[in-house]
C-alpha cells in the first residue's frame, strides 16, 4: 500500500480518536440520573466509533503488513473472551457484551470477524455435532449493576447474522422449519450473549433447569 494512503487512513482514525475523547469527557460529565437519554446517545456514540476504529485498524493491518486475517483475529477472539464449550448435547458459546443494533454495519464486522474464525479454530480440534431439528436460545444477559432500561427489544438486534455463522458449522440448515428460535433476558455480572444449540427434545429439560437457576429481568 502507498505511503500516502496510509498516513490518510491513519489521519482518519485519528480524528475519530479525538471524537471518542469528546464524547468520553461528555459522558463524564453528564448527570446520568438527571439526562438519562442524554447519557445513552453519548454511550452509544462512544461505542460504535471505538468499533469502527478497531475495524479500521484490522483493514490496515490486513493490507499494509503480512499478518494474516486468520491469524489477527484468532488473537481477537482470545481477546474479546469468545468462549465455546459442549455440555451435553448442548453447543454453548458466550459472546462478549449484547449483541448490536440492526444496521450497525462496524458492530456486527467488529463481533462477527472473530465470532467465524473462533469457530473455525475449535472445530479444528472438536468435534461438532451437527444439528437437524433443533432449538437456538438467545440468552440476553444485562449487567445487574446498570439500569434495566438499557433493555431493548429482541426484533431489534442483529439475531440473524450470528445464527448464519453458528449454523455454517453445527446446523444442517437454519430454515425456520427445522430451527425454532428462543430468546430470554438475564440479569449477571456483566452483559454478555450466551447462545445455546440443542436438539428439539432437549429443550424443555433445558428451560426448566434455566429457570429455576437463573436471576431474570423481573425479580431485580
């Protein structure tokens, strides 16, 4: 890549560095309890531009050095904390923070990228089962610390995406006639997504044993 483009794009992701300063020191300064919708523009604002700079950052290193994309984000994923595990018959994998708006272009690169090759990477060294007639469970987890009106509607985050990558690798395919769809709201130690695959008959069992151990949304 030409010297001149990359002092452009680095120039460019440092401007949007020093927009996520601002909106860092406004975020500080804004009384949370007295501007409530104030504070969650500023978070949200926050948010998507230090994604957007990360995903910047991943397409310099991919066309300006020999660093590999599988390589980089196989470091990401460890980094984010993307865990997957197998209990059971049931597939378990745990994404960092809630899962991002609809059309939130940056945000779903910025989970998704890694998501793919974390799974790619442990099916190198697990075996997957490979799922026909089967229940996906959104768990939706809030940090109990933070307010419950960060809660937001299911039919407005991005489900669809991330269930394509799960089912590139443990579904026969993801029709609405072979999957049904679950979703459930949480309260834990801090926000995350648990996404969990199992065979259709194994979901009562497992929705019985979810509710009676889990702290929901309601019982805050």
């Amino acid at each position: 890549m030409e010297r001149q483009i990359i002092t452009k794009r680095i120039g460019e992701i440092t401007d949007d560095i020093s927009r996520l300063k601002s909106a860092l020191c406004a975020m500080d300064t804004t009384d949370i309890q007295r501007y409530p919708d104030n504070y969650e523009v500023l978070s949200t604002d926050a948010a998507l531009r230090a994604e957007k700079i990360a995903c910047r950052l991943r397409h310099l290193i991919y066309s300006g050095t020999c660093i590999q994309k599988k390589e980089y984000l196989s470091s990401a994923a460890a980094v984010h904390g993307i865990r997957i595990e197998r209990r059971g018959g049931v597939m378990e994998i745990t994404l960092p923070g809630l899962l991002p708006k609809r059309k939130q272009r940056h945000s779903t690169e910025f989970l998704l990228d890694p998501f793919y090759f974390a799974l790619s990477q442990y099916a190198e060294t697990h075996e997957f089962p490979k799922y026909c007639h089967c229940v996906v469970c959104f768990s939706h987890i809030y940090g109990k610390d933070l307010p419950t009106r960060r809660v937001r509607d299911y039919d407005n985050l991005e489900l669809k995406q991330i269930l394509d990558v799960i089912a590139t690798f443990i579904m026969v395919d993801d029709t609405g006639l072979l999957v049904d769809a679950y979703n459930t709201t949480e309260l834990g130690d801090a926000d995350c997504t648990r996404v969990s695959v199992m065979d259709k008959n194994s979901f009562p069992g497992w929705l019985k044993e979810r509710e009676n151990s889990m702290e929901s949304i309601t019982d805050f």
